[in-house]
C-alpha cells in the first residue's frame, strides 16, 4: 500500500506524467512568502503592539486570525485521508485556518463557493452592472471596524441604486423592484486600508404580475455619465448627512473634526495601525511615521486624475459603473463575482528580497510609475492585521428582490419541483416570470443534486446556499478531477477525517513527515519607538 501527502482543498497541480491529464499536488505553505514572515516576526509584532498600545495589544480576534494562519495547509494540524479503490493509495489533505482576513488559500475557496452560489443561485441569466463606490480617507478609517456605521452607509448608497432603476423603468410605465447584492472590500491593491463597495446590480426591475408571478423586466438602455455624475452627487450627500451625526466630517463643511475617537480609546493599537493603513504610512517597525516604500514610482510624473466612461470623481468619492454583463453570459459573470469577492493577496504576487524585505508586486502599475510596494516583515504584519475584520460582520449583502424576504429570492425557493427533477432553463424576457435556472459554468461541472422530493420555501423564502465540496469547487473553477487518483486513475474515497494530535502523530512519523505544527520564532528587541505614527486623516 502506497501512501503519500497531496491535494490541498484549494492547490493546483500540474500534468500527470504520460497521462496528458491534470492531478492535484500538495501545496507546501511552510515555503510560501507569507507564511514564513508571519512564524519569523509574528512575536516580534505582537510585542511591538503591546509596547505602542500601553500593554493593551492587539484584538483578541486579529491575534487569533494570525496565529490559526499559521495551521493553514499544515499535515500536523490534521487533515483527511483518502484512498483510491483501485491501487490502494492513500492521499492525506490537510485541513484549511477558514481565515476570513488575508489567508490566500481560505479567502480563495470562499471566493469561488460564492461566486459560483451568486450566479446559480442569485442572479442566473439576468444582465447584472457593477457600481464600485470609493470613500474619502475620514470615512474609510471610521467605517474599518464600526459594522453599524459601514451598514448604515452602505444602506445610502445601496436605496439610491435601487431608486434609480425604479425611476428607469417608470418611465416606460412598469412599476418593480431593483435587486441587487454587494460585497464590501477592505483593502486596496497595495494592502492598505480601504473600504469601499462593489455592487452588483441587476439592470431592470421586478414586476409581480395579478396572479402572483414574478418575472423581470430588463432596462431599456446603460446609464449615462451624466446621471453616473448626479447619482454621486446625491449619494455623497446623503452619506455626508448621515455621518455628521456620528460627529464626522467629510464634505469639506465647517467643523470641528467630530468627537473623540471611540477605536483609539478603546483599542489605541489597533487605531494606530488601521489610522496608518489608510493613509498610506507605517506604524511599527524602524520606519514608523514614514510613507510605505514604492518601487519604481517617478517623482516627476504627474499625477492625471481623468474620469471614464461611467466615472465620476467628486472631493474624495469615486463612482464607477463601466463593468456590466449581458443577460445569459454566465460565464463573464462568474468572473465578475469572483473579482469583487477577491482575496486581499496572492501568494505569487509576494517576494522576499535579500535584505529580508517582502516586495508586493501591483498587477497593473500606479499612475506615478509604482510597480511594486517594498515592506519590512512587521510592516507587512500590520497591514494584514489591519484587513481582518471584526467577528460576526458580513462582508457579503442582499439588497431588495435578493434579499431574505425579496420577491425573487421567495419565488426562485417556492418554484415546485418534482422528485429527481432539476428547474428547467428560462432566459428572463419582459413581463414573463423567471423560472430558477439549472447550474451552468465555464468549464466541466458534475451534475446538481437532485433533491429528495418537493420543497416548501422556509418562513420568508429564504434558502441557504448548498455546501459545495472542495472537490466539486477544484472541478468546477479549474477543470481540476482531484478525486482522480493519479497513478492508476481510478476514484478517491474519503476514509476518515484525522484531528486526534496521537492519531496524528503516529501517522505523519510512520511517513517521515513534521509531527509538530511550526511554532512562531521568540520575540526579538524591539526596535526603537518613536512617536505615534498615527496621522490625522
């Protein structure tokens, strides 16, 4: 009997040799970039943050989100073991941190779940639009870890899109309702903090017909920049109003600056380093006080602050509503849902330089030249630290005719179904209800299961999305058969699940294998402490 270790839950792999098919290899987190600064530096850091913070530290829950990093992808943490019914060879799979801040691996698999759940479940064929609203510096730092607050604005921004479809279709004289879903973001491309709000809309209305059925009613026509520019315009507004009672100031009108800082009172490291993050400046480390360090900017460049198609700019709000899907096109919507649920960095975009600097390489360039961001091992912890984001907050919400209680979510859960018989296929056409759509991807998927008889929609229609199986998500994401086996190409059989540290231990010592998880190096002298490196914003 053969044995081996392989098939992350979220690793690639490449070509099986003579087989001209694809197998699934074991990733090797201990070797990625990521991994070895944090279990190099993480003491160091949290030392570091305890001394700024007046012995308070960090969060609970960051402190936690760094340290469970560190399990990710690793055998002696535990994992699955699998065998194959032909030639008897065992696979062990290694368990996963379920990180929601910046695990690549973790981000990754939730990333492709519910991109996959929004396009079979949530908007199927019809045309969707993307509405990407960017904050000013004050209001990004006030809405990093106040969930009411971010909600309260999101709502604003959220009730003008919908109202705007609403008036688009009256004027052909249908009365509906907007459906749309957005995925709050909380970092930039060069990790910084930044919370803004990718919306997805669906480009028409809801109409219910008199006896009962819901069916969709596309728009006549895209948005014009003019009314991309009004529509900013009367949602800086409104968010401007509604955070003045909070005390903040963020339209350039007469103030004061707003109260005290209730996350600086409360937690003064945390507020340090999200205050950094923001403004683009370090917190700890020899460099705290100083700008991040950019590779390849030109001093002398100018900076073109230049508004596209379907953009508007206006005092620190940015609009942008360019990206949209045409109805049936699952496949470019698939994309579009994993772009805006994308993970805050991948593990190749990561180097380690000789003098133990991690350079973040941009996928696409700055304006001023800027092709990479160089950080030192504990100013690339603070900016992790800074993107995970409170327990209990969602980052993923349903608006009007999507959410719990929505027209289409209630008649997509209520549509009677026959035992063994999957919905049948409809494109959405005006003023005809819209049946639920069977799953369709880019690439090969397995078959939907068939449920077990009729359903009846739960209190409010609302129906949970299905599990998906890693690999059914490997499957459908990169045409990936990771239950193949890959010596004799017959099928892997989960045998059991291994959490026990002796059941472990004797496993992984019988393979040659690490039987003890890596453990952080000891914290280091800090270096010095200057002032607070926390700027006004």
């Amino acid at each position: 009997m053969a044995s081996d270790s392989g098939g992350h839950p979220c690793s690639s792999g490449g070509a099986a040799a003579g087989r001209g098919r694809h197998t699934c290899v074991r990733r090797h987190p201990e070797r990625g970039v990521l991994q070895r600064v944090v279990l190099e530096h993480l003491e160091t850091f949290l030392a570091e943050a305890r001394a700024r913070g007046g012995g308070a530290g960090l969060p609970r829950f960051i402190e936690k989100e760094l340290r469970a990093f560190l399990s990710c992808g690793v055998m002696a943490s535990g994992f699955a073991r699998f065998r194959c019914g032909g030639c008897a060879r065992e696979i062990l799979v290694a368990f996963s941190c379920k990180g929601r801040g910046f695990c690549p691996s973790c981000c990754g698999r939730r990333m492709a779940v519910l991109a996959a759940h929004l396009v079979d479940g949530v908007f199927g064929d019809l045309p969707v639009r993307q509405w990407v609203l960017t904050l000013p510096h004050r209001l990004r730092y006030a809405l990093a870890y106040d969930p009411p607050l971010c909600r309260a604005v999101l709502a604003v921004f959220v009730r003008a899109l919908l109202s705007f479809e609403r008036r688009r279709a009256r004027a052909p004289g249908v009365v509906g309702r907007g459906g749309a879903v957005t995925a709050i973001q909380r970092c930039g491309s060069a990790l910084n903090t930044n919370v803004h709000f990718h919306t997805l809309v669906a480009e028409g209305v809801f109409a219910t017909a008199p006896d009962g059925a819901v069916g969709f009613v596309p728009a006549a026509r895209p948005p014009t920049d003019v009314e991309v520019a009004r529509l900013l315009a009367a949602v800086q507004h409104r968010i401007a109003r509604l955070v003045r009672r909070d005390g903040l100031v963020v339209d350039g009108s007469a103030g004061d600056g707003g109260t005290a800082d209730g996350l600086a009172l409360a937690e003064p490291a945390l507020a340090a380093i999200a205050g950094a993050s923001v403004v683009g400046r370090v917190a700890t480390g020899p460099r705290a006080a100083q700008l991040v360090l950019r590779l390849g900017a030109d001093a002398t460049a100018p900076v073109v602050s230049t508004a596209g198609p379907r953009h508007a700019h206006r005092e620190g709000f940015d609009l942008h509503a360019d990206a949209a899907v045409r109805a049936g096109d699952r496949r470019r919507l698939e994309r579009l849902c994993r772009y805006v649920l994308r993970p805050p960095v991948a593990q190749d975009a990561l180097e380690l330089t000789a003098e133990g600097r991690v350079l973040l390489r941009l996928r696409r360039p700055w304006r001023d030249g800027t092709r990479a961001i160089g950080f030192e091992p504990s100013e690339l912890l603070e900016k992790l630290a800074a993107l995970v984001p409170r327990p209990r907050a969602n980052l993923l919400l349903y608006h009007g005719a999507f959410a719990a209680r929505g027209c289409w979510r209630v008649a997509r859960a209520s549509a009677p179904r026959a035992e063994g018989e999957a919905a049948p296929a409809a494109a959405p056409t005006a003023g005809a209800p819209v049946p639920p759509s069977p799953a369709r991807s880019a690439v090969a998927s397995p078959a939907p299961v068939a449920p077990t008889g009729p359903r009846a929609p739960p209190p409010g229609g609302y129906v949970r999305p299905r599990h998906v199986a890693w690999a059914e998500l490997l499957r459908r994401t990169f045409a990936l058969d990771v239950l193949a086996c890959p010596d004799c190409g017959g099928r892997l059989r989960l045998l059991a699940t291994i959490a026990d540290p002796r059941v472990i231990a004797r496993i992984l010592g019988h393979l040659g294998l690490p039987r003890e998880p890596p453990r952080p190096a000891p914290p280091r002298q800090p270096s010095g402490l200057p002032g607070d490196a926390s700027q006004p914003l």
